[in-house]
C-alpha cells in the first residue's frame, strides 16, 4: 500500500525519514545547521510530501516529493528528492509507486516526474 504521510504522521515515522534523507542526500545537504528540522517542518507544512509503502504496519520503502517549476519552459515538474527502500519490493508495490505519482503528479498538473535520486529495486 503506497500513501502519503499526513502532518500528524511525520513525528512518528521521522525514524525511517530521517534514515532515508541521510542515505539519499548528500551530506552537505542534511548536515548544515538545523537542515533536517527544516526539512521536516517542511514536510509537516506540506512544501515537501512524504509517501511511504507499508504492509501490514511495516514500512517497505519511502520516498519524499515536492513541485517544483520546470525553469527551462515554465511548467511544474513532480520532483523525487529522497528514494529509500527498506525491503525488496514485489512488482505489485513498484507498479503501486509509479501509479500514485502518477495520479499525484497529473491531480497537481505537472508535465513529468524527476528523480534526483536513483535506486535500482
């Protein structure tokens, strides 16, 4: 199951968030003063959405969004910043993941998806 974390949501699962943005993002990018309380009161306001896909309770993979405008022609563009996967994930749970972005990014009237982050499944 693939679903966005709601604002209430994030204090209790910041364990797996936390992990997930250190092991994706550079070190220069979480590691400045007060960068990962930024990054999750962004979350938390909704400027960053935090997706997680779980079976029975337990956290499979994570992945944090934003969108962003596309600078070169103007449209908005669904960007996948953080991509963290905490188990092997069946094709099932795959296809979950790109079916939620999808609907996600055309809802929200983006052009495409971008991975700043990739990670063979």
């Amino acid at each position: 199951m693939v679903r966005i974390l709601n604002f209430k949501e994030v204090d209790k699962h910041w364990k797996y968030i936390s992990v997930a943005i250190k092991r994706c993002l550079p070190e220069d990018r979480y590691m400045a003063d007060g960068a990962m309380d930024k990054i999750k009161a962004d979350i938390e306001t909704g400027v960053l959405t935090c997706w997680i896909v779980h079976h029975d309770k337990k956290v499979s993979a994570l992945f944090v969004t934003a969108i962003m405008p596309d600078l070169y022609i103007g449209q908005r563009l669904l960007v996948v910043y953080v991509l963290y996967i905490f188990k092997k994930l069946n094709a099932g749970d795959r296809a979950d993941m790109k079916t939620a972005l999808r609907e996600y990014m055309i809802s929200h009237v983006c052009y495409d998806v971008f991975y700043l982050v990739k990670l063979e499944v």
